[in-house]
C-alpha cells in the first residue's frame, strides 16, 4: 500500500533487517512514548492511547498501526488533517525515522530504536521540522515554537503587552521570510496565525488580525475551518482590519477551490461570511 508521501517498507529492504523486529516509539513534549504493537489512537477524547489536549485535534484524530516493521499513520476523519514533514498527507501515510508530524498545533516525531538496524532516511531528530520550503531557516520555526509557549503563559496571566513582545520579532522574521519566498509552512503558518489572533484578542489590535490574513495570503494557503472560527472571535474584539485584504485573499482560495479539502472548503464558505462581517465594521 502507498501514498504520495509514504510507502510500506518490504522485508530485508532497508528499514530493518529481514527478520529483525523494529522498536518505534513517538517523541512528543520532551518525552518519547513507546508505541505497542498495534494499534493506538491520537486525540483529545478520553478513550484515545495519546492524549493531545488541542481543541484543533478531533476526539479521535489519528491512528498508529505499529507492526515488526513498520508504522502506519492514518487519518480518522479529522476537522483539520495530519501534516508529514510540512505537507498535508493523505487518509493514511507509512512513516520513516525521524518523520515530522503535525496535528492541529502540536508536533511529534517519529523514532525508531538504533540497535534495531533501521536505516534513517529523516538524519538525526534535531527537534525542528525539516526545511522543506527553499530559504525559509528552520531556526524561525523552532524559535517561534519556543516564544508560543512562553507567550501562552503570559496571556494566561493577561500579560498581553508582554505576550506580544515575546511574539512580534519572531511573527515579523516569519512573514519576511515567506514575502521573499512566496511560500511558508503550513503548519508554522497555523501556529503563528493562533497566536497572532490571540494577540489581537488581548490587545484590541486589528494589525495582528490583519497579520493572520496576510501571512496566508503570501502562497496562498487554504485555512482550516478551526482557524476561521476562532478570527471570528477576534473580528469581534478588534476595530478597524483590512477589508481590502481579506477580500483579496477569498479570491484567491476560491482560484484554488477544486483542490480543497472538505474542511478547508468549509473555511473558505466562513471566510466568505467574515469578509462581510468585516466590512460592516
């Protein structure tokens, strides 16, 4: 079985010697849990093997099937998909050493035990997401991954002017970045536009909103419907955006629409309703 981003590993191929079985186990959060074999569930619902609490992953957003030799990623009919080394996969993906995954805002990799024989085909785990996307440095993705997290718990303080000094040269280094390169990561865009939004929440400042659009305008890259709702939030709580610009940038998804996703059509269908609500501001 295959997909455009993965394929089953044959026995005494590289991947593990023929015979041999292969130990896997997922990094997440500093820690690195061992995947049974099997199958185990990620999600944010109770009955799910790995907890992710993200109210952009679904209850029960994705399976692992783990064999001897092999680790098959499969999406359950999640709101907001999986992304494998910073592309959108398809329903089911097999996964290689040091595979990058991305569900709603958070980040795992895969690992396979050294004294197994697995060949890596991903180099050494470093943390960061692979450079996938021409110039765009890796360093901007992990220091933005770092400030997040820092600045999550400044707003939980209402420490919004402090949040967004933490934030502002990192958003700013990242949209410079995808203005020369005309493309950014889906999953950094996702991450930078959360947390741009709740800045502009915070704050009462229609540029962070203004932000989100723009960043996403740059390639352009569709919104997944969790996202639209949560500017619709913040259209509420800011004055004065750029109604020119989310015009603009309907206008161009609705060129890209035949290549949509259920959920990103959705999007769109919501953004539609927040350019109007926008004008009308």
């Amino acid at each position: 079985m295959s997909s455009r981003f993965g394929q089953e590993p044959s026995r005494g191929e590289p991947g593990g010697a023929e015979g041999r079985p292969l130990s896997f186990r997922l990094r997440y959060r500093d820690q690195e849990l061992p995947l049974p074999r099997g199958t185990t569930v990620i999600g944010r619902g109770a009955e799910a093997g790995i907890f992710v609490d993200d109210v952009a992953v679904s209850r029960r957003h994705a399976q692992l099937a783990v064999s001897e030799q092999s680790v098959l990623l499969e999406d359950l009919g999640s709101a907001n998909g999986i992304y494998v080394n910073g592309a959108r996969g398809l329903r089911q993906h097999y996964l290689s050493h040091g595979d990058h995954i991305m569900l709603g805002g958070q980040e795992m990799w895969l690992v396979a035990s050294p004294e197994s024989g697995f060949a890596p085909s991903a180099g050494p785990i470093s943390g960061e997401r692979p450079n996938l996307y021409g110039d765009e440095p890796t360093r901007v993705h992990g220091d933005l991954t770092l400030r997040t997290q820092m600045a999550d718990t400044a707003l939980m303080r209402r420490r919004g002017e402090e949040a967004e000094r933490l934030l502002s040269g990192s958003l700013g280094k990242l949209l410079d970045e995808a203005r020369r390169n005309g493309r950014v990561a889906p999953e950094t865009a996702l991450r930078a536009a959360r947390h741009a939004a709740k800045l502009a929440t915070a704050l009462r400042k229609g540029e962070w909103f203004d932000y989100v659009i723009e960043l996403f305008t740059v390639e352009p890259l569709a919104m997944p419907s969790a996202l639209v709702e949560e500017l619709f939030l913040t259209l509420r709580e800011v004055p004065g955006v750029n109604v020119p610009a989310v015009a603009a940038f309907v206008e161009k998804l609705e060129t890209k629409k035949q290549s949509l996703s259920a959920d990103e059509l959705k999007g769109l269908e919501h953004l539609t309703m927040l350019h109007k609500l926008s004008a009308l501001k």
